[in-house]
C-alpha cells in the first residue's frame, strides 16, 4: 500500500475526529426508574403515534419549535434526549452526517461495501437486501456502543440516473425504473429490519421527485425549474419512490431541490401529502433536502420572507428540515399567523413515532429483545467482508474479451505492468457516501495476490490526467508480460454539486492508453472505474485492448473482487445498469427532463426505453467466459380466465384508435387474480460454471403515443454447472407489467398482443376480456 494513501485515509480519520464521540452509554429515555416510567408515551404497549400524540401534547411551543431541524434538541423536563436526524448509509455507514461518529469508540470502521451503481449491476435484490441488512445491523451496533446520536438513515438515492453526466447517478441503481424500484424495497426491507413496530434503523428513500441535476453550465440544483410531463412522472420518475413506500414500507421520504412544474419539491402538497401519504400511504415522516426549506426563500423565491417559506413547507406536508432554518422562523412563522401550532404538531407526532418504533423511548437500547446485544463484534464480521467480497464479484462487467483473453492463467504471467492512476488509490474504491472501510485491497494489489512479479506506475498523478507519464509507461509495458491499465474517473469529476461536461475519459488518459497499448507485448487489460459511463469507443476498437472491464466503484474488496474476475476464479455475470452514450449525446442538455424522444426536433430521448441514437453499450451488456442459452418455455397466461376476472369491464376506445382498459378500474383484487408466472429456460453451454443474469422485458406492439420500445419488468440470477439446465421462474403483473402511462399519467392495459422478451426469445400475451 502507497504512503500517500495511508495518508489521505489518516487526514481523513482525522478530520472527522472534531465531531467523534468516545463511544459509551446510548442515550434514552423511560428507563425503569425514570420519572416518566408512568406517562403514556413511556408505555410501551401503546401505538407509537399514541405515544407521539401524548407527549407532543406535553411540549411547550419554544419545546417543538426546538425538533423541527435535524438536530433536535433535548427535553430535559421530560427526560427526552437531544436526537440526530441526518445519518448516511448509502453502501455502508458513512463519515457523512452527524448521526454517527467513527473514531475513538470501539468502533472505528464500517463495511463499505460497493457504490450502488455497481452493486446494481449485479441485477439482484437479494443481495441488495442482504446488504441493507449488514449496513441496517451495523447501525444499530455504533448506536449501542454509544457512538450513534440517531439511527434514522438518510438513504437509499433512488432517483433515476437520467443523464449519464450526472454526478450523482453513482449513488442510484441505475436508469431503469423496475430496477430502481427494487432495489430500493430491498435496500429498505434490509436497514430497517423485520419489524414495523421495532425498526432496525429508519430508511429513507431520497430525492422526490425528477431530481438529476446538480450543476451543469451554470444551472445549479438549487433553483432549477424541472420541466416535467405527467407521463414522465407516472412511468419514470416516481414508481421507485412508490415502491420504496408501498412495497418497502420505507419510514421516510425525502424531497429534493428541484421544482417541478414551478412547484418545489418540499412545497408540493400534491407530492408530500396527496400522493406520499394519501395514495402511497407513508407511515413516517418527510424530510427536505439540507438547507432546501431556506432555498424556496433565498434561491427560488418561491415566497417572499423567511416565515412563509416554513408555513409553506409544514402545510404542505414536510415535517422536519435538514438544517436549521425552521427552528429559526418557526417560532416568528406562528407569530405572524401563517401557520398555527397544529401544522407543528403534525409533523411532530410523524417525528416522534419514528423514534418510538426505533425504541427511543422503551428505555435502555441495550435492552431491545432483538437488537439490544448487537455491538461491536457485529461490525466487519467476516460475513460482512465475505458479502462486500461477494457484492463486488457481482458488479464487475465484461465489457470487451477480444479472442477469450480473459481469464489469465496466474502461472502463466511471467511479469506484469499495473499502470493508471485508480489502482492504487483507496478512496476510488469508495466512490461517495462512504465511511472508514474495515479493510481494503485496491486492483494493485489484487493481483499482485496471482502474480509476484508486478511493476506499478499511476502514469496519471489524478484522474484529471493533465500530465501523463507516457514514456515511462511505454517503456514499462514493453518490459512486461502483461499490461493491466486502471483508469476510470474520480469524484473530482462526478460528485454531489458536480456534473459532467463531456463523456470522454479526462486529460490524457486516451492517448496514454493508446500509447501503452501500442508498446505492450500483447493485447492489453483495461479495468474502468467510474460512476457514470464514459465514451470509450477509441477502446472498443482498438485489437491492442484486448479485454475491458468496468468496476464502478467497487467496495474495501473490489481489487480482489477485480483480480478474481481476471484470473478466473470468478466468472462474471455483471450486466450494465446504464446507457453508455457516446460523446455526441452531450449536445443535448441536461435540462431537457424529457425522456421520449422528439422527431420534430431531433431529440433522440433517454434510456434504453426510448434513446434512438448510438450507443457505446446498451443497457444490460455484460459478458461472461461462458456460453448461456435462455428461452422462454411458459407462461403466456390463460386468455380465457382474463375474460373471467374482467367480467363486467369493457375496453375503452380511444380517440387514437387504441382499445384500453384503465388499471384502477381493473382494481387491486383483479389485479392480483391477473397474475401468472413465466419459466425461462437456461443452459450453460461451458465452459465455465458461473451465474447467468436472466432479464425479462416486455414490449408492446406499437410505440406510438409514448410507448417504450422495451420495458423491464423482472430479473433473476441462477448459477449453473458446466452442462447444467435450470429453469428460472418470474411473475408477472398484468396491471404492473404490461401497463403503461398515457399522457395525463394515467395507468392503462392495451387490450391485444403484448410480447415478453429475454434475449432473443419472445412469448406474444394476449390481454382481453
């Protein structure tokens, strides 16, 4: 391990210090010999929003004016301990926030697993939920050690990775809105445990709604007016943060920035009461993004004083804000009559049930019957190592294996070249949102656990690659056996308030590639490390690359998750999570929130579902060292029992000419009697065992009237011997999967031909009474 990367981990150890607690009694309340043992929001038998109501009812005006930021002060009358709202746990417990300290407890580190961009390439929720699992438990064990000042967790980021510049598009599970959607249900079943009533930790499902944008030429999140159609909204950007609530039953939502139509986000009630709470019915609390309820005032404009913006945000349905700012105009806000005490009092009681059900009140945390015994050995257990292991094998992507290059026989390396600026650099492994990890091994040194002889140079001294030492790393890949190049970005060029302007690697990481590659032996190994896609067209058709793989950012284990996949000793099964668009894509702007595409005017649209125009890769590329064979077997439903449970329903005509059923008049009862499961077949033809990643999209007969070319609506993995043939089930929805959103957002089922696809196989449905 370099010294100057001991030394950027120990700064940052460092700086975190200023804030750290020493580790030692978790704060509480109602404890056995307390003097409120006997009121009811003691009583632990009551409904949490029982208890909530009762001791709000308790709380002086300066007393809840005081909770509305997210440091919440304490009440020391009641014995209420002061509380911390904002902790990250995006793939790990993070230095983020103020919720939890890493340091001079017992606790110093946190499995950090992968950035969720490349966990999601694994196409899997069961690992995604396992991982919530082990970041929800690690939570809970800093919060016994009494080093946790909150465990309500301001993750997971399901917002949908619009536009590959996007510098936070690394912290979502992608571009496609099935796959956001499950991902974030399983990440929250996983951090927030198996009880309602006795949560884990509390997830929250961020940043509602359209946000992607951080700052792009000058437009910044902070006052940027997202345009968006209600198609749009209906079918892209908020099913992942309905699936978080109806499906996860997420204890939080988010809103973001951004305004929609004119409208911010934390001033919506349309969003955070008609639909968060009357249609998705959240059971917890809304939180804004920090600093957004101050932004509707000073950025937006979108009130005239400080007061207004407070009452705005409340009625509308927010109740606690990431700052301060509430509890500086609360107070003059109830003064001036924009607001009354009741408007307080309802996010209040939505605030403290949350710290009810987390057992705040029921006394010593240590005595919780399910999580009071988690501590310190619960944290970096060889489980949690082995499943980061695990996590980034999964995310590796194949994307390039010209001649079956890979994988490399380790005796078979006599020397080797590891040349680029990500290999030996711990925080690219980390990507953001990320906590002191408990152990890490970069690509570096991932292979140099295969190869003895290995010769390192960063050839780049930073991403940015305004320099690059082109001549020494001729001269070293000459020299070699074999050429590992690591490249790949930074979060000095995608990162939260920071976006993209151009697709291409950055500086002169081209030209040294292509320079090192023209020197080596033999065909050289390019390992990419990004959040967002990169235009690497140059590398797909150079015969000198002779292997390309991407690795997001992948984890404390992703150089040997890397050097496994290079030497075999994991087949990879990753598959892309996004578009790669090619350069040219960057003269459109990142403002257009559009995601159909104009013939009119040339806009090619967004994603796999409707981008018409080239592409690098296409979304669910990956390759394997084996050959798999999937096909469709069964499943195309029963017609006739459709005739059966529509009875009475007929198709609507449209004035487009279409035959339509509407799938809230179909309503939840037919809807579940609809359902019918798929078997694809799969075959590993060799000749290695490994997983194979089945994805099942649907398409319908025409695109007309914004209609995707293809839709996503199930995944699964299934390993499989050399030889073997397994069949893979999946259900689908009708009312979910074969819907779609026409442009008022309304939900509708096509009667006729629908067809299910996985790869080249397709199964025609036919959908009517």
């Amino acid at each position: 391990m370099a010294v100057s990367i001991v030394l950027v981990v120990a700064a940052v150890t460092v700086a975190m210090l200023a804030g750290v607690a020493s580790g030692g009694n978790p704060a509480f309340t109602c404890g056995p010999t307390s003097a409120q043992k006997g009121l009811a929001f003691c009583n632990a038998a009551l409904p949490a929003e029982q208890r909530a109501a009762d001791l709000v009812a308790r709380l002086t005006t300066a007393e809840k004016v005081a909770q509305l930021g997210d440091q919440a002060t304490g009440v020391p009358r009641l014995g209420v301990p002061a509380y911390k709202w904002w902790s990250e746990a995006l793939h790990g417990l993070a230095i983020s926030g103020k919720g939890l300290h890493f340091g001079n407890g017992p606790a110093r580190s946190a499995t950090s697993f992968p950035q969720v961009i490349h966990t999601a390439a694994a196409f899997d929720d069961g690992l995604w939920f396992r991982i919530g699992q082990a970041v929800g438990k690690e939570g809970r064990a800093f919060y016994n050690l009494g080093q946790a000042e909150g465990l309500t967790m301001w993750s997971p980021n399901v917002n949908i990775f619009r536009d590959p510049r996007w510098g936070r598009g690394q912290e979502t599970p992608g571009e496609d809105p099935t796959m956001a959607s499950k991902y974030g249900a399983a990440y929250v079943k996983g951090l927030q445990g198996n009880s309602l009533t006795n949560l884990q930790t509390s997830a929250c499902c961020k940043h509602i709604t359209a946000y992607d944008i951080e700052d792009w030429k000058g437009v910044s999140r902070f006052n940027f007016n997202a345009k968006v159609t209600a198609q749009d909204l209906a079918d892209t950007y908020n099913p992942p943060f309905r699936s978080c609530v109806v499906d996860g039953k997420a204890s939080c939502i988010m809103c973001a920035y951004t305004l929609i139509n004119g409208v911010p986000a934390c001033a919506s009630s349309d969003l955070l009461t008609k639909t968060v709470r009357g249609e998705w019915k959240l059971d917890g609390y809304t939180a804004s993004d920090c600093d957004a309820v101050a932004i509707l005032h000073k950025s937006e404009h979108y009130t005239r004083t400080a007061e207004e913006a407070v009452a705005v945000a409340l009625k509308a349905g927010l109740d606690i804000n990431c700052g301060v700012y509430m509890q500086q105009h609360a107070a003059s806000a109830l003064q001036q009559g924009k607001m009354t005490e009741k408007d307080v009092d309802k996010a209040l009681k939505s605030l403290f049930a949350i710290r009810m059900r987390l057992g705040h009140f029921d006394g010593d945390p240590r005595s919780n019957p399910v999580y009071g015994r988690l501590g310190a050995a619960d944290i970096c257990t060889p489980a949690h190592k082995a499943l980061a292991l695990e996590a980034a094998k999964r995310g590796v992507v194949l994307l390039k294996n010209d001649a079956r290059l890979l994988p490399l026989r380790a005796p078979a390396v006599a020397s080797a070249a590891v040349i680029g600026h990500n290999a030996n650099d711990i925080l690219a492994l980390l990507g953001n949102y990320y906590g002191l990890p408990c152990e890490t091994t970069t690509p570096l040194g991932g292979i140099q656990r295969f190869v003895k002889n290995v010769k390192f140079l960063p050839g780049c001294g930073t991403a940015a690659c305004d320099v690059a030492a082109t001549d020494q790393a001729t001269a070293l890949a000459k020299s070699s056996d074999y050429v590992f190049l690591v490249m790949g970005l930074s979060q000095k060029q995608e990162q939260e308030g920071f976006d993209r302007t151009s697709l291409l690697l950055p500086g002169k990481q081209q030209s040294l590639i292509t320079a090192v590659a023209a020197a080596a032996k033999r065909p050289v190994i390019l390992i990419l490390l990004t959040g967002g896609p990169v235009d690497i067209t140059f590398a797909q058709t150079n015969p000198k690359i002779g292997a390309i793989l991407w690795a997001g950012y992948p984890g404390q284990a992703g150089g040997q998750a890397i050097a496994q996949v290079i030497f075999g000793e994991h087949n990879p099964s990753g598959k892309l999570p996004v578009t790669w668009y090619p350069e040219e894509f960057t003269k459109f702007p990142m403002t257009d929130m559009r995601m159909r595409p104009d013939p009119a005017t040339g806009y090619p649209g967004r994603s796999y579902r409707f981008y018409k125009g080239k592409t690098v890769y296409k979304f669910g590329h990956g390759l394997s060292y084996s050959k798999f064979a999937c096909r469709l077997v069964s499943g195309a439903g029963n017609s006739s029992s459709y005739g059966k449970v529509l009875a009475g329903l007929r198709a609507t005509a449209t004035p487009e000419g279409d035959a339509i059923y509407h799938v809230d008049e179909i309503g939840d009862d037919r809807c579940e009697r609809l359902k019918f499961p798929v078997m694809v077949e799969v075959q590993n033809h060799g000749p290695m065992d490994g997983k194979h990643t089945v994805l099942m999209f649907v398409r319908w007969a025409s695109m007309e009237g914004g209609r995707a070319a293809r839709q996503l609506v199930g995944f699964r993995s299934q390993h499989l011997k050399v030889g073997e043939k397994k069949n893979v089930k999946m259900e689908i929805s009708p009312c979910e999967h074969l819907s779609r959103a026409r442009e008022d957002g309304e939900k509708v089922i096509d009667r006729g031909s629908h067809f299910l696809m996985v790869e080249e196989d397709e199964l025609e449905i036919r959908f009517e009474a």
